[in-house]
C-alpha cells in the first residue's frame, strides 16, 4: 500500500503550467506595473496580482496531489517551485520598481537565499518560508530598503516568513556558534539576486567551516535526534505520532541527508548509493519512506488549513481516506494506513542505524563505549566477532553458508550480553529469504528460538530487534499479518507485535523476581513452578489472529495449534497452548464484566477453566496481557478482581464445585459481621436484629467491613434521613461511597447520577433494600486517574451527591454539557450491543451494553432501567478507553428473571434509544 517511485504515480509537472513559469509572470508584473507611479500602489497592485497567483497556483497543487495523492515529491517541489516564483516576483519589482539601481556598487549586491526545508526545495502547503538575505559586507541603505519592501509584500501575502539579513562573514561566524544556524546553512539555496555571491557563502562555508567540524556537527546531530525522540516519547508507536519530529519521521530522514551533505556534499539521497553509504534496496526504502510520510505532512497541512504534523485520531481517519485506504470487513481503512506508517518509521530507523555504522567505519564518529569498557567479555561461538564492543560475523561467506545463523546471532547476543553490530544486522535484513520453510520447521532453529525465549531473562531485547529487521515474521511467518498494526482505539498503546513483545517482557520481569510486591499472586505461581515453554509461546501468540474477519481468539488458536505442532511440542503442551490464546481473554473479561461474588459465574468459570495448572497460567497470561496495553491499564483494582476470582476458582477446583453454594456463603458471611461487631462493642441483640433486616440477596454479594458500615448507617436511622460513608479502599484502589436512605424507584440511577456529575467513575456496584424499606447501596468509585479520591476532595464530594439527591442539581441537564465528546475521540467507532444472559446467573437476568463511553452513559442506561420498572442489584463496569461495557444483573417487578423474549427485545430497543438521545444531547450545540 506504499507509494512506488514510479513516474506515472506523479502529478501533471508543475512547468506545464505559466503560474510557475518565472519570465512569463515578471513580464506580465511589468505590464501591469507599468502605469503605477506610487509605491504604495506598485506594493499593493504586486500583492493583489501574487495573492491571485499563488491562489491558482495552490489550487493546481493541491488538485494535483489529490489526483494522486500518495505521490508527495511532485506536490513539495512544487509548493517549493511556486515560492520561488513569488519571492523572485517581489524581489523584482523591489529592485526594478520600488528601489531601482542602475550602478550598483560592490558592496550593493544582494542574493535571496532559501534555507531550511525551504532550501531543500521541500515544502509542505502550509510550511514557513525561510529567507537569507545574503549581502558582501554590512547591510547597505539600499539593501535595506529592498528587504524591507520585499518582507512587507511578503507578509501581505499572507507568508509565514522566517529571515535573516547577513554578510558572508556574519554567516561564518554565526554557523560557528550556533549549530541551528549552521544545519539551515548547510540548505541554503539561491532563489534570486546575485549568484556570485550565493556560490562564495558555499565555497567558504565548506573550506572554513564545514570541513573542519565534522565530527562536531554529527555527534550535534545525533544528540538533537536524541533529545527530540525523547520528547516525543521515545518510541515509534505512539498513538498519534508526529510526522516531523516523531522517532521515524521526517526530521531523522533529514538528519541524515544534513550529515551526508555535510560530509559528503551529496545533493540528493541517491548520491549516497555510488559513495557505498546505502544499497540500493536501502535506497529504495529512504525514497518510500520519504515519499510516504511527505504526503501524510501535506494531507495533514491541507486538511487543517495551516501547519500541523501530530497524527491524532481524528486526522488519522481523514488522511487514511484521501489517501485510498479503504475499510474491509476485517479491519478499518486507518489501521492499514498506520501499519503502513508503521513500518516506514521502523525502516527509517534501520536506514538510521546502516548510516551510522557507515559513519563509524569512516571514522568520523566514535564508536559508543559505554559498557565495552565495564563489561567482562564472554567467549563468541565461533563464527561471531567483537567489533567495536558489538557482535558481528567473521566473514560474510561463512555467515551466510548457515541459516541458522540469522538466529543464532540474537541468541548469541543475549547470551553474551553484547549489542548486534549495523552491519550484521544489515546481512541479516538483507538475506531473510533463508528462513524458508525447511529452516522454519528445523529442530536445531527451533531449538535457538526458545533459548532465546527461555534462557537469558530478557527475551524482548532479541525479539524487539528480530521484529525491527524482519526476522521474527521470516521465521514464523503467521506473525507478519500482526507487525506494526496498529488498533484504533485509545486503549492500545501499541502495535499488536510490540503489544506483543511488551507481554513476553512483563513475564520475564516476574520471573526475575521484579514483581513480587506488584504481582504477589503471579510471583508465587513462577516460583512454583509453570511450563515455561507453553506459557511464553503462548504469550507472544495470544494476539496473533487479529486483524482478519474472524474472532481473533478463535483464529488465533488455530494458527498457535500449527506453531506449537511446528515446534515439535508435545500433544498436551500443543493443546494447553492452543487453550490459553483461545481463552487468554476470559478471565480478565469474567473477573472486569461479571459479578464474581455471584457462585452460578464462579461456577461456570471453574468448568470452563477444569484444571489448577489451566487456572495458573490464565492467571498469568492476563496479567501480562492487561500489563502489556500500555502504562495506567493495570491497577489495584484489576489486581484484586483477578487475585478474588483466582481463589475463589482454585477452592472450587480443589474442594469440589458444590462449595459455591449460596446458603453456605450467606451463613458465612453473617458470621463474620457478627465476630465483627461484636468486636466493635455491639450487643448480642442489635447483631441478630441487623441480621435479621436484610434479605438473603444481601449477604453474599459484599465483604464483611461493608456489611459492618452498613450496619452502623443503619443504626436508628430516620425515614428522611440520607446517610453516606465515604472511605477509600486500599484493597480496591477505589473509593467505597456506602449510601442508606428511604428505598424508592431509579435510587441507583440518582446515586450513579450524583456520583458521575463529581467527577467520578463508577467501576462497581451494589443495591439492596432492607426488609423495612431503606435501600443500602454502595459503590466503587475512582478519580481521573484511577485513583481513590483524595481526602481532601472527600467533602466536596459528599455536597456534590446530597445537592443531587435533593433535586439541587438536575442530574439529566448537568450532563448535556459534560457528555461532548473530544474532538480527537470522534472517529472511534464503537457499535453498541446489547444483550441478555439468563444462564449467567441463577436468580438474575444479566444485561451487558457495550458501547461507546461518555460521563453520562451509566446514568442514562439506569434512568432507563428504573423507568421500565427493572430493579438493579449490582452493576459492574468495565472501561477499555473510549469503550465501556456496563453490565447489570436486574430482576424485574416481580422478583423474576425477564424471561419474555418480547419484553427483553422492547427494553432492548429503550436502551438503545436512551443510547442515541445522550449522543444527541452532548453533540447538540450550547444555548
């Protein structure tokens, strides 16, 4: 889906038309000219004639490039090319109308130059427009009254100019200090005025400056490029990267094009091919890469109508479109267009690392030593060398004579403890056409592959660096579908392969023992002991089925059935694997989307599960998985959800699945709030009165310290009283909102209301009312950050909710503001289904809507609900970004189960409207 160098892909030429044909546009400003005595008049009759042409003339460019519109070269030459044709213009009619000198001095001379992109003659539509205004000596009278008069034509032609005014002199002295200055000059380019002079700034700059600095200029370089990756967070899948300054991105193709013209005086990439520095098949990638993120800079320019280079979103889908890519029944348009940028990016980055090691090779850049010094050497297998502190091969021919080779050098590395050499890298990108389907299916490869897995603790190191290169689809090549695509939502942080490679680091990490206070549960698992050999293959693979029409659990399974098979494992193992990626989502779904104090889920859980060694490695792999979305998906919460449903899961299994039965929890749980209060000074009494207030729904479904809250809201409680407790809770890394009032209809949509209106997220809850009337109803609530709330936010927090129960603040039109969707959130698509599930549950009907969220959904749903004389009990809401799935377990008037298929399809259809009413209102535009 990439862009081809190929000449038909190009725009109609740009010279074919007179807008860009400098002598015919000068001629016609001089006949227009030609009657206009007054410089205000001259000035403002050049701007009206430019401000048309250069309209015409971006309007044939744009035209063009949409016509074409991966083929960007043409589109920023172009843009470059009518520039000159307006700053020629106004420098003509400065020079020749406005400040005519008809014997010019020497120390009169002036040469407009272009620096920066400018210079490159590569222009974005809403690029700035850098100008040197180059002169022999210091600035004359004349020379002033030039660039004034051209810089104010300029600006009224709506420019965005960046200029300086310099002699030959001031630019050597300047470039000198200033390593900005020195990389634009290193551009510069003539436009117009006086080309002797433009050609001694060149000769001079080279002979005095440039040559003599070398290496000063690409460490400069380098450590900029360092510096802006970590500003723009380090890593090439970001979620909206920026085109410019983005690792991968246009600024590192410059870098490079600065230090090869620096070094080499090269004017184009090309040139680098002949001098050695790059094959032509690097080449041809340089120009893709290129080629490709130039159009998404200019679509991104067109589209905003000025100078934008952040790939958010909303311009994702936009520019996916008007560059052709399409949606299929598997995956969106934008996700091809990403994974397509993607995978530029990572070539930019080896284009990178073949330049550098050219660089070291020539000894104009140092070879890194940090760690070669410090690092005790371990003795290379033979084949392998130490060249500059990193592994490489001994000889190319003997390398290449084995394919295992290709891998053994990442295993060799890890073991080592060595980084992999450019240029090994470099044989080993170029010749992955020896990972055929013989070496694919090699025990002794095989063998190298789960070493690397296995053995050396830090197994992402090898297989990040065999994705980049190429390897890891070469060798399993039901991995290639998944390398750089990308998922279009905001809850993945990255790419499914680097999604991927972040799983298998998160289980290394706990099986270094680096997790043992995060992840006690996972930790103690490791330790005593897992198959390692199915757990990490089926972590790499858990994703591998997506992006194709089909459950991507369901697929995937099959395709680590053929990998596991492939790899020679042993029936059961291929089985257990095969099991895992099939399942790798049900615990975190059961644990995030059920109510797992409910024993039918429980239950059903445990028989899907069948085994404590299954239990055990799901509970791992989930763990890794959610760890592996991205920084803040993992949290206290998820932590004790998944810790409950594993022992919960585990008794189960080992005692017999008739230990979750309801009447025995209901019996335990009143005994421990009666051990509970008693210890807090309760009488025998009061403990079997409270005991006795509540219906048997109640006591299963809460721990025991919000039963004892419960009981002390309840104490001689008023009819018109409202009672609230609000504490954090550690366990759940949430804050517990405990609420007893006067039971009556919609009570838990007017809590949800008041809640979310303070600005909290609602993960869990539940309701019940008490046999004389009052209703108990306690929620898990968290702040923007997945926190408990503060303390000090607790008060304000409490008046926010009574207010809003008191009618103070009408919940429905306080949302109407605060329910508007983010602009770089609206191209998320999330189709909304809802359904019902009466096996789930043995007393309840459990209704999961899965749709897009918004702060006032939860209120809406259960509005809804209440209003349709459904009586919620608990709700468990689970958020994935933008994405929500609020599931509640409801009975209906009568105490029943909503058995009638009718009924259900006609609440259906209320949600769904209540739904589309909420989008309406928070779109609708502010009275």
């Amino acid at each position: 889906m990439t862009a081809k160098p190929d000449a038909d892909d190009a725009p109609v030429p740009t010279g074919a038309s007179d807008l860009f044909d400098t002598p015919t546009v000068l001629s016609r400003l001089d006949a227009e000219l030609a009657d206009v005595p007054e410089p205000k008049q001259i000035r403002a009759r050049t701007v009206a004639l430019l401000s048309q042409l250069r309209q015409d003339g971006m309007a044939l460019v744009e035209a063009g490039f949409l016509s074409h519109p991966r083929a960007a070269r043409e589109t920023v030459r172009a843009t470059a090319e009518l520039t000159d044709v307006i700053v020629t213009a106004v420098h003509h009619v400065a020079t020749t109308c406005l400040h005519p000198l008809h014997t010019p001095s020497e120390a009169e001379k002036l040469a407009i130059l272009a620096v920066g992109g400018y210079g490159r003659a590569e222009m974005a539509p809403a690029s700035d427009v850098d100008l040197l205004f180059l002169t022999p000596w210091k600035i004359t009278a004349w020379a002033e009254s030039v660039v004034e008069s051209m810089l104010y034509m300029l600006w009224d032609l709506k420019l965005k100019i960046g200029h300086s005014i310099r002699s030959v002199d001031d630019c050597l002295r300047l470039g000198e200090g200033d390593m900005t200055i020195r990389t634009s000059l290193v551009e510069h380019r003539l436009v117009t005025g006086h080309a002797p002079l433009a050609e001694e700034l060149r000769h001079r700059l080279w002979s005095e400056l440039f040559e003599r600095t070398i290496p000063e200029f690409i460490e400069a370089k380098l450590d900029e490029r360092a510096a802006r990756h970590t500003r723009q967070g380090g890593q090439r899948y970001v979620l909206e990267p920026n085109v410019k300054e983005g690792k991968g991105g246009l600024r590192d193709l410059q870098t490079l094009y600065w230090i090869a013209k620096y070094i080499h005086r090269v004017d184009r990439a090309v040139e680098l091919v002949d001098l050695g520095v790059f094959s032509r098949d690097e080449h041809l990638a340089f120009w893709q890469a290129e080629d490709f993120l130039w159009a998404v800079r200019c679509h991104l320019h067109l589209i905003a109508g000025r100078p934008v280079d952040v790939l958010s979103f909303d311009m994702q889908v936009e520019v996916a479109r008007r560059m052709g890519y399409a949606d299929t029944a598997a995956r969106r348009g934008v996700e091809y267009f990403m994974q397509d940028y993607f995978r530029h990016a990572t070539g930019v980055g080896e284009l990178t690392r073949v330049f550098l090691t050219a660089l070291e090779n020539q000894h104009v850049r140092t070879a890194p030593i940090f760690g070669r010094l410090f690092r005790r050497r371990r003795k290379m297998r033979a084949g392998f060398a130490d060249v500059q502190g990193r592994i490489s091969f001994s000889t190319e021919a003997e390398f290449l004579s084995d394919p295992l080779n290709l891998l053994r050098l990442f295993e060799e590395a890890l073991r080592t403890g060595t980084l992999i050499h450019p240029d090994a890298m470099r044989l080993v990108a170029a010749n992955l056409h020896l990972l055929d389907e013989k070496v694919q299916a090699d025990p002794e490869a095989i063998s190298i592959f789960m070493d690397m897995l296995l053995k050396h603790g830090n197994p992402e190191r090898a297989l990040r660096r065999m994705n980049e290169l190429g390897v890891l689809a070469a060798f399993i090549p039901e991995f290639e579908p998944v390398v750089a695509m990308m998922q279009f939502n905001v809850y993945h942080h990255y790419t499914v392969d680097e999604h991927s490679i972040q799983c298998v680091a998160a289980l290394a990490q706990i099986e270094r023992g680096e997790q043992i206070e995060d992840l006690p549960l996972s930790s103690e698992i490791i330790d005593a002991g897992v198959n390692r050999r199915v757990l990490y293959l089926a972590t790499l693979l858990h994703d591998i089925g997506k992006g194709r029409n089909e459950d991507h659990s369901i697929l995937g399974a099959r395709i680590a059935r053929r990998v596991a098979a492939r790899f020679g494992f042993q029936q059961d193992d291929i089985d257990t694997v095969e099991w895992l990626v099939r399942n790798h989502l049900l615990m975190s779904d059961v644990a995030q989307k059920r109510d797992i104090a409910d024993p039918r889920t429980l239950r059903d859980f445990a028989k899907a599960v069948k085994t404590r060694r299954r239990l055990d490695l799901l509970l791992v792999l989930t763990v890794c998985d959610i760890r592996g979305v991205g920084p803040g998906t993992w949290n206290n919460w998820k932590a004790a959800l998944l810790r409950t449903l594993h022992r919960e899961t585990a008794a189960a299994l080992e005692n017999g699945l008739e230990e979750l039965n309801r009447d025995k929890r209901l019996a335990e749980a009143k005994r421990s709030l009666k051990h509970m209060l008693l210890a807090k000074g309760w009488e025998a009494k009061a403990i079997r009165a409270e005991a006795a207030r509540h219906y048997d729904a109640y006591w299963p479904g809460l721990p025991t310290q919000t039963h004892a809250v419960f009981a002390e809201l309840l104490r001689e409680v008023g009819p018109d009283e409202i009672r609230i407790d609000l504490q954090a809770d550690a366990d759940r890394d949430a804050t517990r909102a405990a609420f007893v009032l006067a039971d009556h209809p919609g009570i838990f949509s007017r809590l949800a209301g008041a809640l979310t209106l303070t600005g909290a997220n609602v993960v869990d809850a539940r309701t019940y009312t008490t046999r004389d009337g009052y209703a108990t109803a306690v929620f898990w609530v968290q702040d923007a950050d997945g926190h408990p709330f503060a303390e000090d936010r607790l008060p304000k927090l409490r008046q926010t909710i009574l207010r809003t129960l008191m009618g103070e603040i009408v919940a429905r039109e306080a949302f109407a503001s605060r329910d508007k969707p983010k602009k770089r959130n609206r191209e998320f698509k999330f189709p909304t289904h809802v359904t019902f599930d009466n096996e789930g549950s043995d007393i309840y009907t459990i209704i999961e809507v899965d749709t897009r969220d918004r702060p006032g959904l939860l209120y809406d749903l259960t509005r809804t609900l209440a209003s349709n004389h459904i009586q919620i009990v608990s709700a468990v809401i689970a958020t994935y970004g933008a994405q929500v799935v609020d599931s509640f377990y409801v009975k209906d008037m009568f105490g029943l189960k909503l058995h009638s298929a009718s009924k259900r399809d006609a609440l259906e259809k209320r949600l769904r409207a209540a739904i589309i009413d909420g989008v309406k209102r928070a779109e609708a535009p502010n009275t």
